[in-house]
C-alpha cells in the first residue's frame, strides 16, 4: 500500500512508524508546510521521501491520510483534488468529523467513494515529528465514521489500515461521533479551562493555586492542553458542544439546588450514583 | 506531650504515628466507635492505649485532636467539655472549618482559649486505621485557622505539632479557608460528580464511557471519592460552595457565549489564560 500522509507530526508520525513497523505499507510519502520537518522525518525513518507540495505527494497513493489541524483540510482537499482518482481512499485524524465532511463538500464538490472520516482516540501532550513513535496506537480505539457515499473496500481498507497500526476500531455516524466526543473529551475540557481561568481571575488566585492538592492537579490537568487546538475543535463541533454545555448547566443547576435545600439525602444519592458510574465503566 | 486523637482512621492514624516518629507526642490516647478499630490501633503501634469514652480519652490530655467526620464533633465536644482544662488545646482536622467553630460554640457554649481549628492538605482514597502511615503529612500544606479567642501558646502548639509531623504550616481566617477550599477542592469534585452523574443518565453511557480516553479518566478521579464524606463537606460548606458555583455558572455561560459567537480569538484567549495560569502554578 502507498500512503500519503499529508501533516508530518505526532499524529501523522506515529502512523506513519506503525505502518512501517507492521509492514502494510509498502511505502510512506510526506507533506508538511515546512521542509525542515520533512527532513527531520526523513532522518527519523519516519517517512520514505517527500514532497512540497500537497498534490505531488498523492499522485499515485493508494491511501491520502490527512493529519493536519482540522482548519487546515478543506484548502488542503482543494489543492488535491486534481491528483485524485477513483481508487484513492481519502481519510483523516481530526477529532471532530462533521466539519470535516463540511470541508470535502466544499472543496470536492460531493463526497468521493474512497472518503472514510476517522479519528484515532489517542495522543500525548507532546506535538511534532520528534514525539512521534509506533506504539501510539496500540490498543487504543480508533472511530471510523463512513458516510453514505463511502463504499465496502475504501471503509474495509481504511480499518485494516488502523488494525495493523495496533488499533481496535469501531464504527459509528459522524453525528455519533461528534456528540459523544463532545460529552466525554469536549465538555471536559471546556470545564477545566473554565474552573483554571475562573481562579486566575481572582486577585487571591496565587494563593489559592499554591493551596491545591492532588485532586485539582488531576481535574485541571486538560487545562494545558493546546490552546489554538481547542480553539479549533470548539468552533468545529460547536452544535455538539453548547449542546452539551446546556445539559451540564441544568445537571449543575439541579445539584445547585439540592446544596441550596440541604437535602442530604438527594446529594449523597448524586454522588453515589456518579462515583458507581465511574467506577463501573472507568479504570 | 499527651495527646488524645478522636477518631482513629486514616488521618488520626496518621497523625498519631507521625507524632510517634518525631517523638513529639510522649503518649497517644484513642477514641472511636468501635473498639476492634482502637484494638487494630495498638496492635499496628499508632496509639498507646485507647478509651472506650471520649471524655475518658481526653482526661488528663495536653492536645484534643477531633479526627472523626465533621458531623461527628458537636456531639463529640459536648461529651468531652467536663473533661476539658483551661489549659487543654482543642483542634481537628476537618476539610471545612466554619462548621466546626458553629460545632463548638453550640457544645462548649463560647470558644476557648485553647480551641485553634485546622485542617491537612493531605489524604488518600483509602481509608481505616491499616491505611495510616507516618509520611503522609511530609511536605504536605496544614492551613490553621486560629479565631479570635485562640491564645498564642496554643496557636503555636499546634503548629509545632504538625511541624513535627512534617508538615508545612499556614495560618489564614476561618471564612478564607473555606472560601480557597470551596474553589480548589470542593468545586471541581461537584463538577465531577455532575459530569460522571449527567453522563450516566444517558442511555448510551456505557459506550459513552467506553470511548473515553486518559483526559476524561484524569479529570473524573474525584468523582469516584466518598460519596458520604462529599454529601458532609457539601452541607457544611455550603455558602462559600453556593457562591463558588454561582461563579462558575456565570464564566461558563460566558465562555458558552464565545463559542455561540464563533468569537476565535476570545476563545484562544480564554484557553491561553487558563493554560499560562495553570501551568505557572501546577506541577
């Protein structure tokens, strides 16, 4: 299999080693905006040439795997719908897929066959090609979400691609998709960025750092997460996202109530409710 | 120094074999409900000897260290009072510190001389006296809330004595000390717990879970704490955690705003104060 990975870094990277190391691809071709990376992936072994730029590195891949932020894609499609052909299979990494099929309506048109959106549930708090390595995806869950257009053997080539990079995948809409994200890594970090900025506020907020324990650490700990990136992911799955922030507010406001009414024994039922549903299903 | 600790768990135990460590305490008394506990106790060598009555524990004691649960003290201070000197040190070790000076005033009838509330930074999910070991105060943060009757000599006795179990004294006002452990501690376990809470009540929660990745486990943690001990802190800290969550309530409504508007760069810069705050005062 011949593999374009267009976006060199930790995501496209790790891929790009995990395919190496399975050996289901027969060769990796990179793009990046910026040659020195390229290079450096190059002496990684990372990736077998490159190109500068899009459309030269899919002229005859058999797979375009787009690994570039998510506002980043539909000018990326544009420039390479010309080098594209029936057989291509056209995938990506974002974390969230209604925007990115947004994006490959704009810029092809219509979706081609070969389009499978997918979004590997992995990654580190590190970024670039250096962070990259071929175990990234072991056992970690991968999302593929086809969509009416996709056909049998783009879908069955794209799950493939992710098994033999070590990954479990599943399947599921993009709407799915884009909501449950939304609830279980969206929401959760909009939160801490909000409890972290909250505090910073306050005029007291040094002291009041210096005076968190543990738990805090833990609870804040998305809130270094990269900025530009959820900004990004806030604007692009923004309908799963306020709807999400408009459940957590009135789940809020109804715990809220039960402080505010000291009713002891609704509070202590919330708690035990939410720490059974954490431990049951979390770690 | 004869020390009498209330409560022999987790943070009595503790306490009682730090104070053993630094040969600070020249005797330690126990005190709890149940006597194969205080039984536990002496056999793992954390106290000297137990009583099966507060008021006997107490009797003859320099320091009084309340270590149950915060509902526990009123009734426990009522007991204790005929036994109690003018020269008897009260203090505790309760995670909300308004609630146990209402708790005494309401036992003891006025606060006295020796009473100097406290409260350790410090703990761990387990609990029970086989939980205890002396490192746990070691560097941790102790806030002491002296009130206006409290003497200096007793102020700086219970210093010493957390000094001596390793830990790092700090001294602020009873309603500060809630209020910074209202927004560091009890906040973000309340917004766990109606995070984990609001997605168990979707129907499809356990694929909802089942997708989540290490940030949602990082940033749930809290919520799989005590329920019971959480329901207690809720009620007791009531005020200081209502106008905390009020606060929060109004920045995420604000930051809901930003992503309604599609407002970039406000949202990036949201992101980047709460990432340059989080990382200049954590870790």
């Amino acid at each position: 299999m011949k593999i374009a990975v267009l976006g060199v870094g930790l995501i496209g990277g790790s891929l790009a080693r995990a395919l190496k190391r399975s050996g289901w691809a027969t060769s990796i071709v990179g793009y990046a905006r910026r040659e020195d990376e390229l290079q450096k992936a190059i002496e990684l072994g990372v990736i077998d040439r490159y190109a500068l730029e899009p459309e030269a590195a899919v002229a005859g891949a058999d797979i375009v795997v787009l690994c570039t932020p998510l506002k980043a894609m539909e000018s990326l499609l544009t420039r390479i719908q010309p080098a594209l052909t029936d057989k291509t299979i056209i995938t990506d990494v974002g974390s969230a897929k209604g925007v990115v099929v947004e994006a490959a309506m704009n810029a092809l048109g219509s979706l081609p066959a070969g389009f499978v959106p997918a979004h590997p549930i992995a990654g580190t708090e590190k970024s670039g090609v250096e962070a990259s390595f071929a175990e990234l995806y072991d056992d970690r869950k991968v999302i593929i979400t086809p969509v009416e257009e996709s056909v049998d053997w783009a879908v069955e080539t794209v799950k493939e691609m992710w098994e033999s990079a070590g990954a479990v995948v599943e399947s599921m809409t993009v709407e799915k998709h884009d909501d449950v994200l939304a609830a279980t890594s969206h929401l959760p970090h909009l939160l801490a960025f909000t409890l972290v900025d909250l505090l910073a506020h306050n005029s007291e907020h040094k002291k009041i750092f210096h005076y968190a324990a543990g738990g805090f650490r833990d609870f804040t700990r998305i809130a270094s997460s990269d900025p530009v990136m959820w900004r990004d992911i806030s604007v692009t799955n923004k309908d799963a996202i306020l709807s999400n922030i408009e459940q957590y507010q009135n789940h809020l406001a109804s715990l809220k109530a039960l402080v505010e009414a000291q009713d002891e024994q609704s509070i202590l039922e919330f708690y035990q409710r939410a720490k059974a549903a954490r431990d049951a299903h979390i770690e």
